[in-house]
C-alpha cells in the first residue's frame, strides 16, 4: 500500500534520510525502530508531508504521492500521530475530537467515529468536557489516537506512542493497537523501545544515521546480532 | 458627579468598538504572531472610504458597510497572503516594518486623495439623542456599542462553536498538531488576518457618524489598539473586551478631569501600571 | 577579552577606504548632499545606538526618543535659559539618559517584561516625554527653542555648519558603529545575545540579566543622549515634535531593521540607504502633492523588505567585504610594485638603490633598532 523509494530529506539543506526504501503492505504493522536522531521522526514527518523530500518517491496504491501538500496527505488518510502527543491544551476532549475529524474526507462521518473511538477508549468519554492540558500523559495518548482514528486513518503512523507513559497505560495502548490491527488498520510504529515493537509489529526496519541497517520480520530482526549494534553504537 | 457618569458611560460605549477591534489584532496575532502597525491606518481607510462614498452616491455610513466590509475583506486577506505571508516566516520584526511600510503607504494615499483637513461624514442617526437619567448619549455612540458588543459576540460563537472557529484556536494552540488534522495552516492565517480587516470595516463605519478624520489619526488608532490587546493579554477575549472598556474610559476620563496634556497621558499611565503589576494583563486563562 | 575578528576588522582596508572617502566627501559635495550625507551619519549614529537594545540585546526598545529628546531639548534649554555650556549641556543630558535608561533597564527585569510589554511601556514613556514636553515651558513647549547661530566656535560646541557639522555628524556615527562591533566581540556582547535567545537558559548558566541589560541600555541610552545633541546644533532649530516625538524612534527602528538587526553595519547601512531616499523623494515631490514623497518611500520600504527579508546586509554577506579586502591589498601590491621601479628609474642615480629607498621612507639602519621604544 505505500512505497517508499530512495527518499533523501532532511532539514535546511542537510539530509538526515539518506536514501530510504521501505514497503508496507495493507493490513500490517511495520515498526521502525533506531536510535535517537536515525532519522525516524524525519521520515514520519516526510510520509505526513511537512518535510519536502530533497529527492526520492512516496506511493500509496500505486499513485505519487510525493508533491501532495500535507493536507492532501491527510484526506488520503495518511495520519500521524506526533510524539509528545501534541493534544489542544485549551479545547476540551470533545473538541479535540472533532478537529481531528476536520478533514474533508472524514467530515461527513464524524457524528459516527466520535460513537466508534469514544467505545474504544470509554476513559475519553468520561473525560468528554475536560479540558485536554488537564489529561494524564497515558490519557493525552488516548485522545491523540482516537484524534487519528477520527480522521479517517488508512496508514495510521504512531510516533513515540509509550513515550512518558507508565508501564500499565502502555500495555493498555498496545492492546489497544493490536485491536485496531485485528480490525484491519495499517500501522506505522516507530518507538525506541524494542522489546515491545518487535513483540507486536510483524515486519521491522532498523534505521541507522538515515539508513535502513536492518529489515526484516520482528523474530529475525530480534536474533540479528546488527539490532544491539546500531541500537547501542557498539 | 454627572459629569463623571457620563464620561464613564461614553468611555464605556467607545471602548466597546476599541474591544472589538483590538480582538480582530489579538486573533491575527495568536495565529500567525503577526503584530499589524497599519491596523490603524486601515481603520482610517476605512472611514475614508466611508466619507467617499457619502461624498458620490450619499451613502450613510451604516448603509455603505454593504460595500466596504466585502472590498475590505478582500483586500485584508490579499495583503496578508502576497505581502505578510512571504515574510512572516522570517524573523517577525521585519513584517512589523512592513506593516510600517504600509501605514506610510495608506496614511499618505488617504492625503492625496483627499487632502489633509479634517473632514466628516455625516449620518442621519447623528442627531438622534437617548437620555438616560442623567446621562445624554447620541445616536451613533449607542449603536456603535450595541454592534460592537453583538459583533464580538458572534465572534465568540464562531470560535467556539464552528469548524473555522476551531481551525483558529488550533492553530494558535499548536500549529503543528493542526497542520496533522489537515488544516491549512496559511489558509487559515490569511481568512484570519481578512477577518481582522472586516472587524476593522465594520467599526469604520461605527466610528464615522460625525466624528473628524484627519489623514494622521492612522496612527493614534494602532497605539490605542496596541495598549488595548497588550492589556487583554494578546489573545484572552474577554480579557481584551475589558481592556477596551478600561481604555475607552481612561481616555474620557482623562479628556474630562485632566488638562489636555494630562488627559491624553491617563490611558498610558493606567496601562503601565496594570502591565507592571499584571505583566499576562487582564487575562484570566487564554482563548 | 576582545575577539579577533573585531581586530581583523579593525584592519580591513576595505574599512578604511570607506572611511577615507567619508572623511574627503565633503570636498567634493555640494551643500544640498552634504545636507543629506550630514543628516545620514547622524541617523547611522542613531541606529547605530539602538542596535545595542534592540538588536543585539533582542529588545525593542520603542522609547529612545526620551534619550533624543533629553539630549536634544534638555542641553540646549540648558544652554539658553542658564547659559550652561552646551559641551556641559549634553554630558548633563547624557547623564541624565543614562539614568533613565538605567531605571527603564531595571523595571524590565524586576517585573519581568516580556518583548512586546516592554515595547509599548518604553513607546508610553516615549509618548510621556513628547507630552511633558509639549508642556513644559522651559524646555519651550510647543514651540522649540532656537539656538544661536553656529560660529564655528569649537568650545562653544559650535561646528560651523556645512563641512564642519558633517564631520561632527561622522565622528558620532563612527563612535557608535565602533561601539556595536566592539561589544559584539566582548563578553557584553555574548551575554546580551545570549539574553535575546533564551533568557531563561541565560539565566540558568549564569549571565546576569539585570547588569547586562543595564549596562547595554545605559550604553545606548548615553550615546543616542550626545548623537541628540549633535543633531541638534545641527538643525539649530529643537523641535519637540521632530526631536522628543516617538516617531523618530519607529524611523530608528525602521532603518536598523531594514538594515540587519544586530549586526554592526546593518543598521548604518539602512540609514545609508533609507535618509538619502527620503530626502531625495521629498525634494523632488514634496511640493508636488502632499503626500506623494512618503507614499513612494513607503512601497520602496515594503519593497525591499520583500527583496530581502533578512536585512539589506544580508544580501551583502560578509564574504564581499572580504572579497573587497582582498582586491584592495591585491590592487596595492600591484601600484607598488609597478610604480616602484618607475621612481627608481626616475631618480638619479648617485646612491645605492637600497639606501636611497631607505632614506625615501624613512626606515631606520638595521642597527638603530636596538633603541627601546618608551
């Protein structure tokens, strides 16, 4: 479902991705692991469309998508959802919501995905006229997912999503993301924590100084000895 | 003590309009961090506009709003997305300078085209009086007030109640989460910024019946506004409809108990005051 | 403590043929753009001073009118209603700028301004001072005051119009331009951008916010206090609403910007550019129509922000100047090593030819170094 072929981008006129390649087919997990700075908020960040590739092709079924602006992005159903959460501080959960449903493409359905994603985390729905800055970290985590879900995801990318969390919400926000797979969600997973990428994802690509080290399914990325080394720069 | 009411009351009528302008500014500011030093003079534009088209078709100023709120719009968001836009992701002082740049520009237009003495529009409410107990308000003071209130109030439901409102306070609360939901960032800037221009149109026309215009009071407008939305604490809206009714007031008090020279110093005086022992101003939380 | 560079500087050729030119101008300007050129420097001065708060220090200051108007109107109410000299005159003004500028410094930081706040206080002090001034008959209200005539008498503060205030004008406009480069390559000038970057973070590894803005504005505040008083012996008319008025700050912070906030030669160089502009256009179409001079200045302004959003400097990046440098010492070598066998050839030939371009530059015998140079 999308292809990624050669990217380069970076920031400034200094690439960070330096020649990036990856596939994921629909209906899976891939994660995307590397150390701090490999590059894989730059990537993520490439696929929403807010850093403009110095050179390289994105497709989604097929279709070059890499000149979309990241609005188009988003009604094509490419959705990120940021490290650190990034919720509206001063707008309560509801109307954190509905913005997330703001795209064109989402709009006419919002009324029911609200019903859908206030099912799927009822905690929200507690918490439904709660100003979103007052939210615990793991309940910011909800409402940032649910925002995505809201807007209609078909590739759904989670950036850092057990960043800051303690250990019970991020078995619950894991749970939650192995239902929406089971559902049939596309799932992006970047995380630093390997043991549990490799433990739900089914593919994984290793990203190392803006290179993909290391790809492959979660069982052989885990025996590869080339994981730690560029994990821990040894 | 007449005098004292009826000075507060004008003051608080007046400061009604200063409010609601100042809010067009406090919006544009809280999306793109745009402070705009021509506002002044666009208000100014605008009741010039409104003195022309008195002049030509004898259009009472209220009525001519059909024209000039459109036409102001739309040059408000040409401006922003040709001139402002370009610039503002650069160092922000520099768009401060343009706006400089296009004060001068509007303020000496506005002398070519129709010379530099005083001139008014005239409007058929003007010679309409409300006595109040004590208190005598004209016409065009009373409806500015009530429109400048019910103007603020639809801008309040538009925030909070629509699409748009929402896409606005997103974007000041985070540009880079709305830019995730697919909210056209610049878009939403530039519809913004011609809002605030439209605000600006409407209190023209407000400001027009009677009162004298000269091509420099482009500038005493932007001071007033600046002190108002300072006050507010840039974006707290009813932190800046407070700050407007506390400036209005100053400066009627001030005309009325103070000297000349005194009287124009109250409003600086008040604001620096509440700025040094205030420095967020009057807001409660943000908008 | 000094950085290199401002000593590299220093050295530029480049530097110093502009310099000379600036200082030979005058012989060749009529008195119309030695008008213009004297009224450049004395804003190259101005802006030059500002840049210390509000572009190095990252403050818009938008009050520095008071320190123009102390300058200005208090030296010579000084001077003409008690007869006090005006050299005392403008280091009594200049005193008295620095103290405000000090206590302006100090509001800032105890009640923690931030950028804009500060703004609008100092543009309410501006407005403040233009008023009191308006209305204090001592300083000569409404109307101004009118200073004798320039004789030329030096100590008298007197310059003697024409070629004698544009060098005035050029000694003040250098002053302040040396002063931002030397606190650019001085530790005040790491603490102060250090503070426009993140004042917290400055905070947290220790520069002292409230003694290095003071210092900074009570520089500025000093320097812009004295280019006051230049300016005003040179219009010998003091005009409140000119000189006292915040308006000549919004054209000070409009030319610096313009310009290149924060660097040495930005806000001359917007001064440079920016004067002569106005002047010009208001020459030519002043009397055409009111109005139409600044409407022009005004699209040319918007206009070469549009060009070049980061300052005029920036489009000349350092690396003319060096280019400039390096043409200038090429262009050198060359005169001299073409003219120098030309004059030998000239000469006659009775003494060596090293002795006698010895004895031609005046170069002392090897053995005569041995001398101590106290």
């Amino acid at each position: 479902m999308l292809e990624i072929h050669d990217l380069i981008a970076g920031y400034g006129g200094v690439p960070v991705l330096r020649g990036v390649s990856l596939r994921i087919a629909k209906g899976e997990i891939v994660g995307l692991l590397g150390a701090n700075n490999a590059g894989k908020t730059t990537l993520i960040n490439a696929l929403s469309g807010l850093v403009v590739p110095m050179s390289g092709q994105i497709l989604l079924d097929g279709k070059d998508v890499t000149a979309l602006s990241a609005k188009a992005r988003v009604r094509r159903g490419i959705i990120q959802v940021p490290e650190g959460r990034l919720v509206f501080p001063e707008m309560s959960v509801r109307e954190n919501l509905l913005l997330g449903g703001i795209n064109a493409t989402a709009r006419p359905r919002r009324a029911t995905e609200m019903e859908y994603v206030l099912n799927l985390f009822p905690r929200l729905r507690e918490r439904f006229s709660q100003r979103a800055g007052t939210l615990s970290g793991g309940e910011q985590q909800m409402l940032a997912i649910a925002r995505g879900l809201m807007a209609g995801a078909k590739l759904l990318m989670l950036d850092e999503p057990s960043l800051g969390l303690s250990p019970r919400f991020v078995q619950y926000i894991f749970e939650i993301i192995e239902r929406l797979h089971g559902a049939g969600l596309t799932i992006l997973l970047v995380e630093q924590n390997l043991q549990l990428t490799l433990r739900y994802a089914g593919r994984c690509y290793v990203l190392e100084r803006g290179h993909i080290v290391i790809e492959g399914a979660a069982d052989a990325v885990r025996s590869d000895p080339r994981t730690r080394s560029a994990y821990l720069g040894l | 003590m007449d005098e004292l009411l009826q000075a507060l009351v004008e003051g608080l009528l007046i400061g009604s309009t200063y409010g609601l302008v100042a809010l067009g500014m406090g919006l544009v500011y809280g999306v793109s961090g745009v402070v705009n030093f021509a506002h002044g003079d666009f208000i100014l534009l605008g009741m010039y506009v409104c003195l022309a088209l008195y002049s030509a078709f004898a259009l009472d100023p209220y009525v001519s709003l059909i024209v000039t709120l459109p036409v102001m719009t739309l040059v408000g968001a040409l401006v922003y997305r040709f001139l402002i836009r370009p610039i503002a992701d650069q160092h922000l002082l520099m768009v401060v300078q343009l706006t400089l740049g296009l004060a001068l520009v509007i303020q000496n237009g506005v002398l070519m085209l129709f010379g530099g003495q005083p001139q008014r529009t005239p409007s058929i409410v003007e010679a309409k009086l409300f006595v109040v107990g004590d208190v005598v308000l004209r016409g065009p003071q009373v409806i500015a007030a009530v429109i400048s209130f019910a103007l603020a109030g639809v801008l309040f439901v538009i925030l909070r109640s629509t699409d748009i409102g929402r896409s606005i306070r997103a974007v000041h609360q985070n540009a880079r989460a709305a830019a995730l939901m697919g909210i056209d960032v610049g878009q939403v800037q530039t519809i913004t910024f011609a809002m605030g221009i439209g605000i600006v149109a409407v209190a023209a026309a407000l400001l027009s019946p009677g009162a004298s215009i000269q091509p420099s009071d482009g500038l005493r407008y932007t001071v007033t506004t600046l002190l108002v939305i300072v006050l507010g604490g840039m974006t707290d809206f009813a932190g800046i409809m407070l700050g407007g009714l506390i400036i209005g007031c100053a400066e009627a008090l001030g005309t009325v108990y103070l000297s000349e020279t005194l009287g124009t110093l109250l409003p600086y005086a008040i604001f620096v005051l509440i700025m040094l022992f205030r420095p967020r101003g009057l807001s409660w939380g943000t908008g | 403590m000094m950085r290199a560079e401002f000593f590299r500087i220093l050295r530029s050729p480049a530097l110093w043929l502009v310099l000379a030119v600036a200082v030979l101008g005058p012989f060749e300007m009529s008195s119309y753009y030695l008008h213009i050129a004297t009224l450049a420097l004395i804003y190259v001065a101005l802006c030059s001073a500002w840049n210390i708060v509000g572009g190095i220090g990252g403050q818009i200051s938008l009050g520095h009118s008071l320190f123009v108007g102390l300058g200005s109107l208090l030296a010579s109410a000084l001077l003409l209603k008690l007869g006090i000299n005006l050299w005392l005159g403008m280091l009594i003004a200049a005193v008295l700028s620095g103290a405000a500028g000090a206590m302006i410094a100090w509001i800032d930081f105890r009640f923690r301004l931030g950028h804009l706040s500060f703004a609008l206080i100092t543009l309410a002090f501006a407005e403040m001072a233009e008023i009191v001034a308006i209305g204090w008959d001592f300083v000569g209200g409404a109307s101004g005051l009118l200073l004798p005539h320039d004789m030329g008498n030096f100590l008298a503060f007197q310059f003697g119009g024409g070629k004698g205030s544009y060098w005035a004008a050029l000694t003040v406009a250098v002053v302040c331009v040396t002063a931002n480069l030397a606190i650019l390559n001085a530790p005040l000038g790491y603490a102060l951008r250090c503070i426009r970057n993140n004042e917290d973070a400055a905070q947290a590894i220790g520069v002292g916010l409230l003694r290095t803005k003071m210092l900074a504005m009570v520089i500025s505040a000093v320097l812009t206090s004295i280019v006051g008083t230049v300016y005003a012996r040179y219009l010998a008319f003091v005009d409140p609403y000119q000189l006292a008025s915040p308006l000549i700050t919004v054209e000070i912070v409009l030319f610096a910007t313009v310009g290149g906030l924060g660097s040495a030669f930005g806000p001359a160089l917007g001064a440079i550019v920016l004067v002569p502009l106005g002047e010009i256009l208001r020459g030519k179409l002043g009397g055409v129509l009111p109005g139409l001079h600044a409407f022009i200045y005004g699209l040319i302004v918007i206009a070469t922000i549009m060009l070049s959003p980061r300052g005029l400097l920036a489009l000349f990046a350092s690396r003319w100047t060096r280019k400039a440098d390096s043409l200038i010492a090429n262009l050198a070598k060359l005169f001299s090593a073409a003219t120098g066998p030309l004059l030998r050839s000239a000469l006659p030939r009775s003494r060596p030819p090293c002795a006698a371009a010895a004895s031609r530059t005046g170069a002392r015998r090897p053995q005569n170094r041995r001398r101590s140079t106290t």
